[in-house]
C-alpha cells in the first residue's frame, strides 16, 4: 500500500496551540512526514466564518481547500453542518480527536492504512478473473454493481470481450444483459443459462466456435 497519501496532515488548533474544532480554531499546521519524523511544513492563519448566505460559507471554506496542496486529511476536535458537508464532498478524511500531540500522526496514519489495505481486499474484481483452468473465467456482476452501482455490465465486460482470449465465461448477474444479444453475433459470442447449485444465475459465455 502507497504510503504518499497518508503522508500529510492539517491540524486545526486555537490561540492557545490546542486542538480545535472548525467554529473555533484561529490557524492550521500542515504536517508532512519526512523519512520517519513528521514536520511543521506551514501555518495558516485562519478565522471561521459561519455567517451569511449558505452559498458564501461554501466559497470561504473552498478558498482554504485551495491552502491544503496535495493533503486531504484532517485532525480537528470537531467538525459539524456546512463545513464538514464541504470538506466531505472533497473527499478529505476527517479525523475527530480530544487531543494532540506527533505521535497521534503516526496513530492514524497506520489505522488509515490497515483500513485500506482490507478495503482494498474485500473490494471485489471490477473484471472477469481467470480460473485455476486456463482460459476459463468467472465474474460476478451482482457483487461488483452492489459495490460500485455506477460501473453497467457494458463498462465492465466489453472489454473483456473485445481484447481477451477466452474458452469460457461463468457469468453470475441477476439477468442477461440485454446488450448481449445486439452485439454477441459481431463478436463471435454465445450465451446459455447455466443451472448450478448455488441459488444464483450463472450465464456460460463462449466463442461460437469452441462452445464447450
């Protein structure tokens, strides 16, 4: 796992160098990690200011944003209403805590590391993965669009078809996208129900010409 993103952190703090909530804190640190110490790389004089149209606010916390170069992690004692939505829409992680101190980077740099390490293991194959037997393959459509309902079955298995060799498919999916039968012919492809054991709907692709 690539550590680069985890490298750097801002930290909002009050007058009295404590860490802060969003509505009071009067600056941030930007923290990087260098070799294995973490260093003060700026501190940015900052006042909230949660007045005014909804529309304002927003800009005023996007102009701060622009301030935070390439980090998007925050530590902050709280963070609530418009300014976590705003921060949260720009994909920062947003780290609450009661106190501060250098040792608390390194804490939360490794927990945000092991959570995506098992994310990225439970995250399952966004295309067809091959089997123990050569050129057979399988995919279940059904995980992948419950994990990721913005990927279709095109996006995820054109090209497959178009650009890898294959005996077989076993394809689980909770229909037969409709797709398959505009475009199998010109790819050479047909499909069959496949009836297993398991509960769900398994669709055997294969090459018209070497249909097992």
């Amino acid at each position: 796992m690539k550590l680069e993103k985890h490298n750097a952190m801002a930290v909002f703090f009050d007058a009295n160098d404590r860490i802060s909530s969003f509505d009071t804190m009067t600056h941030w640190d930007l923290f990087y990690k260098k070799k294995d110490s973490w260093q003060k790389s700026k501190a940015v004089p900052y006042t909230p200011s949660l007045m005014g149209e909804l529309g304002t606010i927003r800009e005023n916390i996007k102009q701060m944003i622009a301030e935070f170069e390439d980090c998007r992690i925050i530590i902050t004692r709280s963070m609530t209403g418009i300014p976590y939505h705003t921060f949260d829409k720009a994909r920062f992680i947003i780290c609450e805590v009661e106190s501060f101190d250098l040792e608390l980077l390194d804490a939360i740099q490794q927990d945000l590391i092991s959570t995506a390490v098992e994310a990225a293991k439970q995250k399952p194959p966004e295309a067809p993965t091959e089997t123990n037997s050569p050129g057979d393959f399988f995919f279940n459509l059904n995980q992948l669009q419950k994990n990721a309902p913005e990927i279709s079955s095109k996006m995820a298995l054109l090209p497959f078809f178009k650009n890898v060799p294959f005996l077989s498919l076993d394809l689980v999916c909770e229909h037969v996208p409709p797709w398959f039968d505009k475009i199998f012919d010109s790819l050479n492809l047909t499909y069959a129900m496949d009836q297993k054991n398991d509960g769900k709907t398994h669709v055997l692709i294969t090459h018209t010409n070497c249909q097992k």
